[in-house]
C-alpha cells in the first residue's frame, strides 16, 4: 500500500477486475489501501488476482450479463467489508466478431450481444449499487468505462457502430443518474480511454496502418498506445474522497485523440 492510502479500507467492486484495465486497476486500488471485490468470467483469472491481492480480495467467476452477478458482488462486499463505498465497472469489449460494423452491416445479433455485453451490464452492476447505497442511507461512488468513441468517433480504422452507441449510452445514464442521486451524496462518473492496450485492442495494435495512425491521433509521449496504468490514477481520483465535489462528469484519458487530426494513410 502506498503511504498515502488515499483509498484506506473503502470497500470497492470492479465487474471486470481480472484482466486488462480492470485488473490495472485493482492493484493500483490495493496499493492504496481499498478492500476489493473483483469480477470476471474466467475462474482462472480470478484465481490468479486472488492470489496477487491476497486477502483483501475476493473474487467470482461470473458473466457481467447477467443481471445476477452484480447483485453478488455487491453482496459479497457487504458481507466481507460490512458496506460498499464504490463500484468500478470495466466489463465490456467488441462486438466485432458478433456483427458490429458500420451501420448498414450491423447484424440483430451483433447489435444486441454488444448493447448486452457493454451498456446493459452496466446497467446491472449501476443498479445494484445504488441500490446499496441507498440501503445503507450512505454516500457512495460509481465510475463507468466509457470510450472516446462514444463522441469522437475515427470512420476508417474503429467503424463499429454498435459499440459507439453503447458507449455513448453510458454516458447519458450516468449524467442523468449523477444529477437524480446528487442530494444523496452518490456520484457517478464516466472514464474515457482512447486505444489502449488490452486483449481487446489487438486488432488494431496488430495493424501496421492503425499503429502509423495512432502515432498521429495519439500524440502525447510519442505518439503511442496507451498502458492500462495510464488510466489508474484517473480512477483512483475519481472512487476516492479527493473526488468528492465531482460528479456527472466524463473524464478523458486520449493520449490527445479528441483534441488531434491523426493523419490517414494515402488511399
């Protein structure tokens, strides 16, 4: 734990702590003291921050879809921790695969496994904590993994529409949210990374083009891809008492995206 502590003993959910962002995430939460539930849909994963955090954690092997794995973690907070002070929800990904596409090729399938998979999810995991929240008649802080995508979008290189949508989604509920729940001391915010690397940004860190694009639409500290640690101190500011007068807001994290051209390759 670091000597700060700035997240001294606060008992926080991360749906999606295992890998990627998420699990960035979580030890950068342990090291400031934060009691943590971790979800993710991999047993093995789950095992494997288990054992990195040791027994400040706990996880479960659940799908963030569905609407019961929310309720768990959140359970499971207030049965370890006695309360629950903040949810992080990472979970969500492509729908590439499934049929996410420009609009005109976006498959029924592909549209609702990637809503399901990024907006509804959250849904769920939101939900549940403000639930709690509310039970407890306590403050409390949600932070919601947006994208740059939901309002900066890039035509030729990251043309899924489906995601964009949901992404800008988050979004919207979480403002609307921010502002119903305000009078009782429960904030919500958004986090919003441009291209970083995880499992699900091998795509287009595999590609030669989009890496001679990045250099240009990304261009702090050289013009490179972002780490999962580039986002931690940005969530550890925003579930932390530092925080506490922020909320509704969206907070970027780009590299420079949303405010650079990128310069596309010749047709």
């Amino acid at each position: 734990m670091s000597a700060a502590g700035r997240l001294q003993n606060k008992s926080i959910v991360i749906v999606g702590g295992t890998t990627g962002l998420g699990l960035s995430a979580a030890k950068a939460f342990a090291r400031e003291g934060a009691l943590l539930v971790v979800i993710g849909r991999k047993a093995e994963h789950v095992a494997k921050t288990q054992d990195a955090l040791g027994d400040r954690c706990v996880g479960i092997a659940a799908d963030a879809t569905d609407p019961r794995t929310a309720q768990q973690g959140v359970e499971a907070a207030v049965r370890e921790f006695g309360r629950l002070d903040a949810l992080y929800h990472v979970a969500g990904g492509s729908g590439r695969k499934m049929g996410d596409g420009p609009l005109h090729e976006i498959s029924d399938e592909g549209w609702a496994y990637t809503q399901d998979l990024n907006l509804t999810s959250l849904f769920y995991s939101n939900r549940a904590a403000v639930q709690q929240f509310l039970k407890q008649a306590s403050a409390g802080v949600v932070l919601n993994m947006g994208s740059v995508l939901g309002w900066s979008p890039s035509p030729r290189y990251f043309g899924s529409h489906a995601y964009a949508a949901a992404k800008a989604a988050i979004i919207g509920m979480t403002k609307a949210s921010a502002a119903y729940y305000a009078p009782n001391n429960i904030r919500l915010n958004v986090i919003a990374p441009a291209l970083v690397e995880t499992p699900m940004a091998q795509r287009a860190v595999k590609d030669s083009e989009i890496m001679d694009f990045i250099r240009t639409k990304q261009p702090l500290d050289g013009g490179r891809v972002g780490a999962p640690e580039d986002l931690d101190g940005a969530a550890i500011f925003l579930v932390s008492d530092e925080s506490r007068f922020v909320t509704g807001q969206v907070f970027t994290v780009d590299g420079g995206w949303t405010v650079s051209e990128g310069q596309l390759q010749p047709e």
